[in-house]
C-alpha cells in the first residue's frame, strides 16, 4: 500500500517506482538485521527537513537583493527586509538601486523591491534575488569527504611529462608549471604547512554560460562549484557585481585558507586555490575578462590585428597583446568619471574593467579561452556547412562557382550611420548625377562606404587611397549595374539524399551516437556539438569522398579541391579535439590549419573570413600552454546545466534561483554521501544500483 501511494497520489513514474522499491527492500533488510524496535517507527521524523538538517546537505547560502536593471547586489539582511517593509507601510517609495556608474553619473534608481499579496496580507520582496553559494564551506565539505582529497593529492603528486612527452592534462600544460604563488615558489609544488602536513594546491576554471545559469567548478566533473544562478542576462560589464562576489571568496585561498581537519590530516591542512581559465563560448569568455565583443575593431583576445586586416593569415606580422598594458587600460576604463571617457577607452581599445583583474596573477591575455565546442564543432565546423557551403535540402546542390565574382566585404566594425552617410552612399551610387566629394567625410566615414559597397581596403589605407579606391568602384559599375550575390549552394538536396543514404549504410561503434537521420532539414531541427562532429567528421566525409573524390578524374576540378579544402577541416579539428597534445600534434593541426584558410579565400573568394577563424591559428599557443581541451571544456559546464533544467523548481517569481540553487547544491551534497559513506552505501547498495541502471537509460537517450 505504501508503495501505491507513492505510484498513484504522487504520480511517481514507473521508472522511478523501481529504485523506491529498492528502497523499501533495503529498509526492510536493516529492519531485520537490528530486530524489530518498538521505537523504530518513532524514530522516523515527520518532516523531511529534519532528515536533510541531520545530514547536514543543506549549503551555506549567502542571499542578496539583485538590482534588475544594473545586476548590483545588496545584502538581503533582515534590517533591509524591515526597512523595506517601514518604507512601505509608511506610504513612501519603496528602496531603489543607488549603483552609480562612475562619480559623476546619476544614481541608477531603479525600484529593488515589489509587493505581493498572500492570503489577504502584503508582503514586500525582492524584485530580483541573487543567491551564493559559500566557497569556503564548499571547499570544508570536500576535504573533510574521505576519497575525494585522496584523489585530489595523487593529481597533485604526479609528476610533469618528460621531454618530447605529449601533455594529458592541464596539469601538464607550461602555464600551470610555470604558475608561481604568492610566495613567489611554483604553486605545482606544494609546500609543508604549519600543521606539518603538505598544502592543497587546487586550479579552479570558470565557467559562464550565456544563455543560462553562471557556474565555477573544480576539475572533478560530478564535484563542481556552483556559485550561483541568475536570472536575466547582464550586459557587458554588469557581470563584474557577480564577479566580484567570487574574487572575494576566491582572495583569501590564494594565501591559502588552514582547515582545521580533513579526511586525511587530523591535524588540518592549508588549501589553495586559484582560478586559471575562464573557459567560454566567445561571447561570455570576452564579457568575463572586459574584451569587446567579437565584431570590435580590436575583436581578438590575443593580438591587436584590426578586423578589417582578418584575412592576414600571417601570424608572424601580428601584434600580440600585453597583459600589463590591459590592465593599465582596464584601470583607466574603471577611474574614468564619465561614460564618454569610458566609450573612449573601449573604442580605441576594445578594453573594459573586468573584476578578475582583482586577482593579482589572473592574466586575461592567457586564460581567458573558448571552449572547444563553441570553437570548433559549433564554429569551424558549422560554419563550414551554413556560411561557405550554404546547405539547403530545398535547392540543388552546385560547387559554389556560379556566385559572382563580387570581392569579398571587408569584416563589419561599429559604426554609427546617420542620414548624412546615407546621403553620401546614395549619392555616390546614382551614376547619373555628379560624383560626391569626398574630401570632407572623415577615415571611419570612407571606411564604412567601402564596407558597405563591398569594398576592399586595408586598414592602414589613408583617406586618399579610400577615396580613391571608391571613385574606382564608381567607375567600374557605372555601365554594368550592381549584381546582387547570388545564393549558391554546394551541399543542396541531391547531396543531402546521398548523405542520408550512406548513413543508412555506415555502422557506427556503439559509443558514438548517430545525428539524425534526415540533418538538414528543419524537420530535424538544429544539430547539437556533438551532431555536429559526427556529421562534420565522419558521415560527410564519408560521403564526400566517395561522390567528389572519384567521380573526375581531373585532381584540379572544383568539386576535388572542395573536398580537399574540407578535409584539411576536419584533420586540424580531429587532432584539437584529441586527449593530449604534444609539439608534432600541433604543427599537424597547425600546418593543416592554415593551409584550409589560404584555400577558403581562395575557392571562395566571396566568403569573409570569421573572427573563429583567426583564433583557430591562436589555438595553437592555447594547446601549448593550456593543455588539451578536455580538462577544460564545457561539456563538464553543460551537463550542470542540463541538471539544472531537470530540477523541479517551484517556480515562484524571484524564488527560483534560490530553489535551483539550493537543489542542486542538496543533490551534490548527497551524491557525496552516497559515494564516499561506506555504511550508507552498504544499507542502501540495491537502491543505488536500480537508480544508477535508470540513469543508464537516459543516457543512452532512451
Ligand atoms: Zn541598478
Ligand atoms: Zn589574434
């Protein structure tokens, strides 16, 4: 009867029945092995919460109000509850957002608080709340669990790869070995503490999603560091009010924090940590560490190369960016006291103030990185596919050499088009009339001409060149009128169906989870990273080679050089994605690289080169001194996300990322019980093994 309860009252699915059997099954045993107590059933509390206050799950949370416009935070204290609740019963105003920019702006003044009715009484609450999750409390759960510091020391303990060795883990990479501490000695080494007993030397990475909840982690994939959920998405730099709250907790672990015991060391330990990467799609790795978006003037990360040069594929002529010179600019972004010396900074600079700056060792040239399958499965390859081979399962399919031969458009890059540029522009394509002149607009004014005429120019051209660069343009289209380009496809229906039918063909090993079987078609929607990979990597080339490779004889026809174009592709991005790098793995992802770049500008000369395509030469060095991408890629993040979405929030309006919050920490918190408590294990095992076989059936997508 309990067990129909359970399956009808709460509608508990069937699934989910046979690990609560499990259980009862378990209970039943301890029951028989300690006897029948009398007292037993007065052992069992009436309310759950006294079960998770036993086993002490609960995280330490620190709560603040959140300001909806700005994102500043304001402890959420009793006085501030009380204070809010005086305003409102006195008829005032309630408490507004007192954030100013800079000295000389005016307060942001947007309402923090709201009132809502209960059972006829008014409340007032927080328009937005903002939880934390305490790190330091965090960090005491993990090393006072038996295991996890036991494996934590034997990362520590291994020892650096030998000459000519390929690199494995981040451990390995020359950042982490070179890295010096506060002491000045190499953190990878550490030192005995005043207890008598070695420190804990930890690297933390950061991640940041954009579209969804914000996150840190340790390397142990099921044992990450949530700091918080947010709701709504704060613009440029109003992430650094949260970025702030995870400096301060991370400060104090760079002298390193003595915790008075731990599961191995009765008399304590000190512990450190420092966060290395901040591991990103694009967007979010340039809005952690203050760099301009990816459509800037300065878009790249690493060097100074302006976009209208993107096409230089020289990595010798670039100019690579200075860590301290960034955080002089980022300091003088933050000093400025007005916005338009800040606008300044960031258009001449692409540079603002980013609160990890605050640590003294973060150097936002090196660590801040995109992940892997923003980079490459979501970037180069997808990319590929839409941009340059433009697929359409409704067209016929061509070899992209009908397009006509309009010159590539230099990169975009920001600039303000007032109803005087539109004038000049038309102006300047009304061929009948007499030509403007040219000598007034200013540099930015001829270069966003150029760039919307599809112009080609340099970003060093003077005025004069620009100028004459269009009179030019005016010149050549005067008798034949502008042609529009026209859509070409490469990958259209016919090589869709030969594609799909290969797959129906092609046996693909177990681990490897097949994309569905009509891609392409909005039916099937978009392909996920991984989709993307097996798509890119195996079905296509598959098809490719058999239908371009050995349809012509000729190894100079179009349709050959496409594909050796793409497979370029796909040998670079096979090795990036490998488990552990080594020099000869990236002069072959290097070489490889390169020369797919050179041959897209030249097969498609109407194709502009994208900011993912200058970094794919960057991430060499990234290899280099990061290590393989799996230590630090964000399928670890995403499957925190996924966990997210999966918790069953009450969805109250400003209570929910407290409830995610507070979810996810209780889940991790048992799992660590679960799986370093031998006596819990034990009573429980059979439970454990039925919820671990349902676990099974998700993943393999049911
Ligand atoms: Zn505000
Ligand atoms: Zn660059």
């Amino acid at each position: 009867i309990a067990a129909l309860i359970i399956y009808i009252k709460f509608q508990t699915p069937v699934r989910q029945m046979r690990v609560i059997l499990a259980l009862l099954r378990c209970i039943i045993r301890a029951l028989k092995r300690n006897l029948v107590d009398s007292h037993l059933s007065s052992q069992i509390p009436m309310d759950v919460h006294t079960i998770v206050d036993c086993y002490d799950i609960d995280p330490t949370l620190h709560a603040f109000v959140a300001c909806p416009t700005c994102y500043a935070l304001y402890p959420l204290t009793d006085e501030a509850l009380k204070n809010a609740e005086s305003v409102f019963q006195a008829d005032q105003p309630l408490p507004v957002c007192d954030e100013r920019s800079h000295p000389d702006s005016a307060p942001c003044g947007t309402t923090l608080w709201r009132t809502c009715r209960i059972d006829h009484r008014t409340f007032v609450t927080p328009i937005r709340k903002q939880i934390f999750q305490d790190l330091k409390e965090w960090i005491g759960r993990i090393v006072a669990t038996p295991g996890i510091e036991d494996a934590m020391d034997q990362h520590q303990q291994s020892s650096p790869p030998a000459d000519g060795d390929p690199e494995r883990d981040f451990v390995d990479s020359t950042t982490f070995r070179q890295f010096k501490g506060a002491d000045g000695e190499p953190y990878a080494i550490p030192q005995v503490g005043p207890s008598g007993s070695p420190d804990l030397r930890l690297v933390t990475s950061l991640g940041f999603d954009a579209f969804n909840p914000f996150h840190s982690k340790t390397a142990h994939a099921i044992n990450m560091y949530l700091l918080t959920v947010m709701t709504g998405k704060p613009s440029q730099h109003h992430i650094n009010f949260t970025l702030r709250k995870l400096v301060k907790q991370l400060l104090p672990f760079w002298e390193g924090l003595f915790y008075v015991r731990t599961a191995r060391y009765l008399l304590g330990r000190r512990v450190f940590i420092v966060l290395i990467p901040a591991v990103c799609d694009t967007e979010g790795a340039h809005q952690l560490s203050g760099f301009a978006s990816h459509s800037h003037t300065y878009f790249c990360r690493r060097c100074l190369l302006q976009i209208g040069d993107i096409h230089n594929l020289v990595p010798e002529t670039w100019i690579m960016r200075d860590p301290a010179q960034h955080r002089e600019l980022a300091l003088k972004w933050r000093e400025a006291s007005t916005e338009e010396e800040r606008q300044k900074i960031y258009d001449e600079h692409g540079i603002r103030w980013s609160e990890l700056l605050e640590l003294p060792y973060w150097d936002p040239v090196l660590f801040t990185i995109i992940d892997d399958m923003h980079f490459a499965q979501l970037g180069l390859f997808e990319t590929h596919l839409r941009d340059i081979w433009q697929i359409d399962h409704e067209q016929p399919g061509g070899d992209a050499s009908s397009a006509p031969l309009v010159l590539r458009p230099a990169p975009s890059f920001a600039f303000n088009k007032d109803s005087a540029f539109e004038k000049l522009k038309s102006k300047m394509l009304d061929f009948s009339g007499k030509p403007p002149s040219l000598s007034k607009p200013n540099l930015q004014t001829l270069k966003a001409l150029c760039q919307d005429l599809g112009i080609h120019y340099n970003s060093i051209d003077s005025k004069r060149i620009l100028a004459a660069r269009i009179m030019d343009y005016r010149q050549e289209h005067r008798d034949t009128p502008l042609k529009q380009t026209l859509p070409r496809h490469v990958i259209g229906r016919d090589l869709l169906e030969e594609v799909w039918a290969d797959m129906k063909r092609t046996v693909l090993p177990t681990w490897i989870q097949a994309p569905p079987p009509n891609w392409g078609t909005p039916a099937q929607g978009k392909l996920s990273a991984e989709e993307y990979k097996v798509v890119c990597s195996i079905s296509l080339v598959i098809t490719l080679i058999r239908v371009w490779g050995y349809g012509t004889e000729d190894a100079q026809s179009r349709r050959f050089q496409m594909l050796l174009n793409y497979l370029d592709l796909v040998h670079a991005i096979h090795v990036l994605l490998l488990r552990e790098t080594s020099w000869q793995s990236r002069e072959y992802y290097r070489s490889h690289m390169q020369r797919y770049l050179e041959t897209v500008l030249v097969l498609y000369p109407d194709f502009t080169l994208k900011p993912n395509h200058h970094f794919s030469l960057h991430v060499v060095t990234d290899l280099e001194t990061m290590g393989p991408g799996h230590a630090r890629s964000t399928p670890v993040f995403e499957r925190i996300n996924h966990s997210l979405q999966e918790l069953n929030a009450n969805q109250h309006l400003g209570e929910v990322e407290a409830t995610m919050l507070t979810a996810y920490c209780r889940q991790a918190n048992l799992q660590l019980i679960l799986d370093h408590n031998a006596d819990v294990r034990q009573d429980v095992d059979e439970a454990l093994n039925a919820l671990k076989n349902i676990e099974r059936e998700d993943h393999r997508g049911m």
